[in-house]
C-alpha cells in the first residue's frame, strides 16, 4: 500500500516540478515587463508565435517520439486516444445541442429583467443612439456567448502549457507521446470546427472540407503524425529491439590495464549511432558492451539495445539540433504569455464577478471530469497513473489560443473571452501544479 503522505511529500517537493513552476513565473514576468517597456511590441509577438507554431511545435512532435517502441506504449497511445475521443466528441455534442436548445429553457421573467435593463441603459444614450429591445438578439447574444463558453473550456491550450510542465517533471516518458495523441482531436476540434462554429456559417460539406483542411493542415499536426508512424515503424520484426544469439569470446579491459576476456552471448543491432551491442550475462542480468575501434577492444555500454527511431542514440548528429530547437519552446511560449498579460486590464478582469463563474468550470469541473474518465483505467491497470494524471493536468489549462482569436476576429463576445483566458492564464501557475499533483496523488492511491 502507498503511503499517501509520503508520496504527497515526494511530488511537492519534486525538483523538476518547482523548477518548471519557478521558470514559467520568471519568464512570463520577463515577457510582461519586455511589452511594458516597448522591448517586444504587437509585431515582434506575433512573429515570435508564428516561429512556435509553424517551426518549434512540428520539432516538439519528433522529440516526443524520438524513443524506443514498447509494446506497452501502443496500448497506452490507444487507450489515450479512445480518451480523447470521449472527451471531445462527448462535450462538443453536449456544448452544440445545449447551444441550439438554450433559448427554450430561458424562463420569460429573466427576459424580462433583461428588457427593463435595457431601457435604463438607453435612457443614458443619445436620441439617435437608442435602440428598442429585441428578445430574439437577446437570445442570440446569450446563445453565442454560452458556445465560446463551452469551446474554451473544452479545447484548452495544452500544447503551449502542458507541455513545458511534463518535459521538466517527465523528460525522458511515455507522457510528452501521450499528450500529443491527446491533441490529435483538438487539432480537429480546436483549430477547424471552433472556426466554422463561431464563423456562425451553416455547416455544409463545403463547410466541413474547410474545417478538415484548416485541422490537417496544421504544421504540428503533420509532423505529429509522420513522427508517430516512424515512431510506429519500430514494431516491424528488424527495426525495433533486435538480438540474436552469438557464441565467441572478447577483450575488455579494466583496472590497471588489465585485460579481461569476456563470452558473448548475444548481439543487438541498435546502439549508438547503428553500432552493434554485444551482451553476456551476470548474475542472470544481461550487461552490454560496444566495441572500440581504436584500442580494439569491447568497453562497457552503459545503456540497453534500442529501436532505429531513438534517434538519440542511433543518430544522435540529428536528435541534438532537435533537442536544441524544442528546449528553445517553453521560454518563448512564457514570454508571449507575459506579453499577453502586459495587454489586459487586469482591474476589470478581477473585478468581474462572471469570470470567476467560467473560472469554476473550467480549473474545477473540467478536470474533474478528466479525473472521471481516468479512474476506471488506472484500476484496471490499463493506464500509468502518471499519464492519467497529464491529462488531468490539461483540464486546467487556459483556453486554447485560437478560440480567443476567432473570438476576436468573429466579435463573438471578445472581451469576455480576452478577460476569462488572461484571468485563468494568470491563475494557472496556480491550479495547473494543483491538479498535476492532485492527479499522481489521487491516481497512485487507487
């Protein structure tokens, strides 16, 4: 049995977790202080954000596969992916059909008081200026205001936000693969149907090719997918983990330059850079080695045969560029997120009782239901409680970047949604380490 208390301990006081907590702090604040003082403008931070989408985001796809393929890996990439498709689809229907129904379960007396609100509010305005009522507009407003409500809570940024956390808390895990198949269908959701939904447009099938094309089009998409089937390639017998067996003998050296000769038992094809590895066994545990060209002669490896796609050992001449370009991700996305504060009036948005209300559902009831989904899995042992607990996580991200911008491009409520997404942006260095560690806890006590 877990002791909760010590395992509680562990995760709070866990490195990797504080220091990425600590640097997205620091940087944002950097990012926020860069646009007060004219550092970085409007243009620099949009160029910035094309750079993370269109070139770091299609790396970041690679680096989260660039791994060996274990069968247990496949299973979990699909149990992730059913996940996400019950996530998605499931809230999107309920968001669509509660959206088209909304104006019959609005009691006549809240029509009313709306009306009465608005005659004193003309009262206030120019002759010229005033306008009659209309409870058809009023029903519209509220029904569109309602659907960003319901896409921003449901297609979160886990991308920009997520994926700094797992890639300082689980490096070298199955966690950064699962999180990109989860986005598979927010790609789908959050880029193309988002777009057609508060474009007000009629969903036609010319309608439904665009939101496809605006989906799969997406550069992190494609390279998301090309990188899972090379990923994938792996379990074809040859290209994954492969040993044969072997019988002959070879020199190692220790200690003083004494000379040792060593049986080989078997040989695996991939180690570094496509060498061989060769293995004898201790003490039932098997130890590799790899031989050197120069002293001729077999050193110890300190590692295990691997898949051709860990490009890290196999070709690490390209992993390292790679691995540069993605370390290069979570300062930038920081500081556009520093700069994206440094523009909202963060009196109002405090001040507004509403956005506490969105708040609600989307830091609390969002990952809850995550949380839900996840139980039954872990129980049964399907899933690691690490990668339940990730996507937890991700229920309290803000809304994802482009539901405020086709918010804003649509005139769909834009200063609701600038304020709710600044506001759980802000509080999410807050909730965001909560839920992480709320998820391990929860999860590893089952």
């Amino acid at each position: 049995m877990i002791d909760s208390s010590s395992l509680f301990k562990g995760i709070i006081t866990h490195t990797g977790l504080w220091g990425a907590i600590i640097s997205t702090i620091v940087i944002t604040l950097l990012g926020f202080l860069l646009y007060k003082f004219k550092v970085l403008n409007d243009n620099s931070t949009i160029s910035i954000q094309k750079i993370i989408i269109n070139i770091l985001l299609p790396f970041l796809a690679f680096y989260s596969f660039l791994k060996n393929a274990d069968k247990t890996d496949l299973k979990t990439f699909a149990i992730v992916f059913g996940l996400s498709i019950i996530y998605y689809v499931s809230l999107t229907t309920i968001a669509i059909f509660w959206v088209k129904f909304l104006p019959k379960m609005i009691p006549k007396n809240v029509i009313h008081k709306a009306e009465i609100e608005h005659d004193r509010w003309i009262q206030t305005l120019n002759i010229n200026e005033r306008t009659v009522f209309n409870s058809s507009t009023y029903l519209e407003k509220i029904q569109r205001k309602h659907l960003v409500t319901w896409l921003m809570c449901i297609y979160g940024s886990n991308i920009l936000f997520a994926t700094p956390i797992i890639m300082s808390v689980y490096p070298n895990g199955i966690e950064l693969g699962a999180l990109n198949v989860w986005n598979i269908l927010y790609y789908v959701g959050g880029f193309g149907l988002a777009f057609s939904l508060l474009s007000g447009v009629k969903f036609t099938k010319k309608e439904f090719k665009f939101t496809m094309k605006k989906a799969f089009l997406n550069p992190a998409f494609i390279a998301m997918i090309i990188a899972f089937l090379l990923w994938s390639s792996q379990y074809i017998p040859g290209a994954g983990v492969t040993y044969k067996d072997i019988n002959f003998k070879g020199w190692t050296k220790f200690g003083n330059n004494a000379y040792e000769q060593l049986n080989f038992i078997k040989q695996a094809i991939f180690g570094p850079s496509f060498s061989s590895l060769f293995g004898i066994k201790e003490h039932g545990i098997m130890r590799w080695f790899i031989y050197n060209e120069i002293e001729h002669i077999y050193v110890p490896y300190n590692g295990n045969p691997t898949g051709w796609f860990d490009l890290n050992v196999t070709m690490p001449y390209i992993a390292k560029p790679i691995n540069i370009l993605v370390s290069l991700i979570s300062p930038l996305i920081w500081i556009i997120i520093g700069t994206s504060l440094a523009k909202t009036n963060l009196k109002e948005m405090f001040l507004t009782k509403a956005n506490y209300l969105f708040l609600l559902y989307k830091v609390v009831l969002i990952p809850l239901f995550i949380l839900c989904l996840m139980i039954p899995l872990v129980i049964t042992k399907q899933l690691k409680p690490s990668v339940g607990a990730i996507l937890v996580m991700t229920g309290a991200v803000p809304p994802g970047a482009t539901i405020t911008i086709y918010s804003q491009h649509f005139k769909v409520h834009e200063k609701y949604t600038a304020q709710v997404s600044s506001l759980s942006t802000l509080l999410s260095f807050i909730f965001i380490p909560i839920w992480l560690v709320l998820g391990i806890v929860i999860l590893n006590l089952l």
